[in-house]
C-alpha cells in the first residue's frame, strides 16, 4: 500500500486505466481458468452442474441469481466471489460511494479533483469494503437501499435541491463492487421495483432529485423458489433484467453428501473422547437425509437442508462422546442406538405436508431412520446370511443394546449368537482395517452388531422394543 499513488497526479503517471468491475471480475476469472484455479474451493457436487453456469454468467458480465432450496450453498457462493475483484482499487480520499478518481460521480468527488486538481488525495480500498449484503425482509425500504434525504444535513443548512443533502443507501455505497441481496422473494414488490434502474440502466434516483448516479455495480442474488412461502415472489420485470438466473441442487449421490458434512461438520474435537464415524454410519446419517428429501409426508417446496446432515451427525459425535466420559473410555464409535441424537439435530429443519400434530415430526423422522438403516444394510447384507443368528432367537432369547452398554459388554453378548462374531470381525477387517486395533476393535464390533441387529428388525425379522438399558431385540 505504502508504494501505491497517493494523489491524482501521481495516479496519472502511474499509467492506471480503470475498469468496470463486470470487466474486473471477468478478466481475473479468464486468469484462475488458465491456471486452473477453482472458482469456489470447497464447494463440492456443482462442478459439472453449477459452477459452469456461474463462470458463463461472470463472462458474459451478467447479474445473477442464484434459485435453489435452502442449505444448496448459494450464499457462501456469492460471498466468494470476492475473489474475482482486484487487491485494491483507488478511490478519491473520503468518498461515500467509492468515486473513481478518473471519473468521479458524486457531488463531494468531483467538486475535489475539481479544487485540487492533480494534488488532490486518493485512497485504496480492499476487497471487503467492495462487497456489501443485505437480507431482505419485509421492513427494508427504498431509503436502505438506494438513499434518501438526511434531514440532518438539511438542518445544518443545506438546501434541499442540492444534491450534498442526500445520504447513500447500501447500492450506491457498494459502487464499483458487488452488491449481495438474500432471499429477494421477501422483498416487497415496491422495492423491488425500485431495483429496475439499477440493474437496467445501471443508475439509481432519490427523492425525485435531477441527479442520475451512473453506478459501477455488480448485482447478485439468492432466492429459494417461489412457491416456497407465501411471503412473496420476485417481480416478472425484475426477473426479466437478471442476466443469468442459476438453479442450484442438492447433493445427487449420498458419496457427495457424505463428503460435504464431513468437510462441513465440527468432528475433530478437543475432548478427552476420540471418536470415528465409520463409513456405514455416516452413510446412514446422510442417507436420512436423502430419505427426508423424496418423503410424501415431507413439504418439498421447503427442501431439507445439508445443514440436517451436518446437525445430525456432530449430535451423533457429541452423543459417542456423553456415552464414552460416562463409561470412563476415551475411545468410541457410533453405533445405532446413538442415532436417537439425530432427533434434535432434525426437528424444525423439515416441514411436514401433513398436519403437524403433537409429536408427528417425531414418528416421521423415527421412521425415515429404521428406513435409512434398511437401505444401507441392503447394500451389504441380505438377512438370509445371519440365519445362525434368527436361530438364537427362535429359542426364545432376547438381547439388549443400548447407551448404558459399554462396546464390550456388546461384544460379549455376541458370543452366542453362532458365527456372528467371527463374521463381524471379517467385515470390520474388510470395511475399515484402520480400526481393527486396539484400542478401537471392540467399538467398531459393538458398532457392526448393533447394525445388524437393527437390519433383521427393520426387515421384520426381529422385534424391537425400548428399555431402560436400551432396546431389547427378540423375536
């Protein structure tokens, strides 16, 4: 910064050319596509999707608007395209709305480079003061916005004609940026009228002044479908100025779910318990909320959000750690009876199509998880290979699981049950090596049979009921 012009002159001689930021934002994305760089690092499922819908829109210098279901990452999107402006851009020294010094807008700008000429003092700005967000809500007015006449200044004896009374809104003050609104259904359809200048003719009036404001100004937008509330919907001409709209998605196979909540969920914790998802746990965490997403009984016009995934399994973690202090073990696995955790994690993240009686949403997501547990046992196991173990309970026992069991008492339960044990220990070896050492074999073996048992439930193969211990499994 120290090396960088610090008056109009020496701005001059430095032989800077300015550029619009559409301009800006295109060519530096010409650059990360010939060097390869990701447009959004840490987005994962829109590769092939999404992401080149977006740089198509950045080259073809557009507004966009991103549509999609809540929890599809179209937010974090917006905010990363920070990346595509420059370091820093100068600014006459003291403007409100970013005045270029080689073409002011503004009253204040130009009346300086005006007095001062060549002498006349510049600044740089960063990209964090480029990009500006607002969520829209119903309250946002004309004023937040684009401006509005600030009594204050008229006190203080200024006339009302002169455009030195006005005070900027967000828009104005974004100029040569990108400017973020959320949620543009929920704007009411007045304000969002008042956006049709901006985005067309790329200027903003106040208050019916003469003055035309010629913004530099990338607009950029979230909207969740519009049949999604009733609170509103986007106006058809405002939509029709748009340049790109873009619909987002989510995750289209369990793989890239998995793989999201992993990178997105607080699972390496500073506790006294070390804890490991194995891969058919978090497949069953994932696939709930893929279940959730295609459920008759679940409103679909509200979508289910990847942060249900995410919730469930750090409360699935959280409940391996509660379980393990209480045991006095500093090691753990989830298993199925830690799957009641996902409880707290889903409620109020789905929206029930039905009538949302006392305790509904908890039956449905009780089911929705016997359901997930089914289909990735189906995925690895038919409930005709664990006939020995059916043969155990058609004499009339029974076994209890459950969170007041320690892995090992689980694993000595196991015993009698035919070839069960050396069979789990043959899968553990297969399905996650890794973990086939102490400390971790007997988790990961409590982990597996509780699996099991719960498939042949859910195929109506045995019977469940709660405990006091847990669930008791019979036939």
């Amino acid at each position: 910064m120290a090396e960088r012009p610090k008056t109009l002159g020496e701005l001059k001689q430095s032989g800077y050319r300015p550029v619009s930021v559409k301009d800006e934002m295109r060519r530096n994305l010409l650059g990360k596509l010939r060097r390869g760089e990701p447009l959004f690092p840490g987005i994962i499922g829109y590769d092939d999707t999404v992401i080149p819908e977006i740089q198509n829109a950045i080259l073809s210098r557009h507004d966009i608007l991103l549509l999609g279901l809540r929890g599809q990452a179209k937010t974090r999107m917006l905010r990363m395209l920070v990346s595509l402006l420059d370091d820093a851009i100068p600014i006459v020294a003291g403007s409100e709305i970013n005045d270029d010094p080689l073409a002011p807008i503004s009253r204040y700008a130009r009346e300086r480079v005006a007095e001062q000429g060549d002498a006349c003092p510049i600044e740089w700005i960063g990209r964090d003061r480029r990009y500006h967000e607002k969520l829209a809500t119903p309250d946002v007015t004309i004023a937040d916005l684009i401006g509005e006449v600030d009594l204050i200044k008229h006190a203080e004896g200024r006339h009302l004609s002169s455009e030195d009374v006005m005070h900027f809104g967000l828009i104005p003050r974004t100029n040569r940026g990108i400017f973020c609104i959320n949620e543009l259904p929920d704007l009411s359809p007045k304000i969002q009228v008042g956006l049709f200048n901006v985005l067309e003719e790329r200027d903003v009036q106040i208050r019916g002044f003469t003055v035309r404001l010629p913004l530099d100004v990338c607009m950029v937008f979230s909207a969740n479908p519009e049949d999604y509330t009733n609170r509103g919907r986007i106006v058809t001409p405002l939509k029709d100025r748009i340049g790109s709209v873009i619909r987002t998605h989510y995750p289209r196979t369990r793989w890239l779910g998995v793989r999201i909540t992993q990178e997105n969920a607080w699972a390496q914790r500073d506790g006294d318990v070390q804890v490991r998802v194995p891969a058919f746990m978090a497949d069953i965490i994932e696939e709930i909320s893929r279940l959730a997403r295609c459920s008759p009984h679940v409103n679909q016009a509200s979508g289910v959000s990847v942060r249900m995934s995410i919730a469930n399994y750090e409360n699935v973690i959280s409940n391996v750690e509660r379980r393990s202090l209480l045991q006095r073990q500093g090691y753990g696995i989830p298993r199925i009876s830690d799957l009641t955790a996902v409880l707290a994690g889903s409620r109020g993240k789905i929206e029930l199509s039905m009538a949302d009686e006392p305790g509904e949403e908890d039956r449905l997501l009780g089911r929705i998880v016997e359901e997930a547990v089914k289909v990735v046992f189906d995925e690895h196991f038919s409930p005709k290979q664990f006939r020995s173990v059916l043969d155990y309970f058609d004499q009339g026992r029974t076994i209890v699981t459950g969170d007041a069991l320690t892995s090992e008492q689980i694993v000595q339960k196991m015993r009698p049950l035919g070839d069960l044990l050396p069979r789990l220990r043959t899968i553990a070896a297969e399905w996650e090596p890794e973990l086939m050492v102490p400390p971790w074999e007997p988790h990961l073996l409590a982990s597996l049979a509780e699996f099991v048992l719960e498939g042949l439930y859910c195929h109506n193969r045995l019977n469940k009921k709660a405990t006091a211990e847990g669930f008791d499994y019979g036939r």
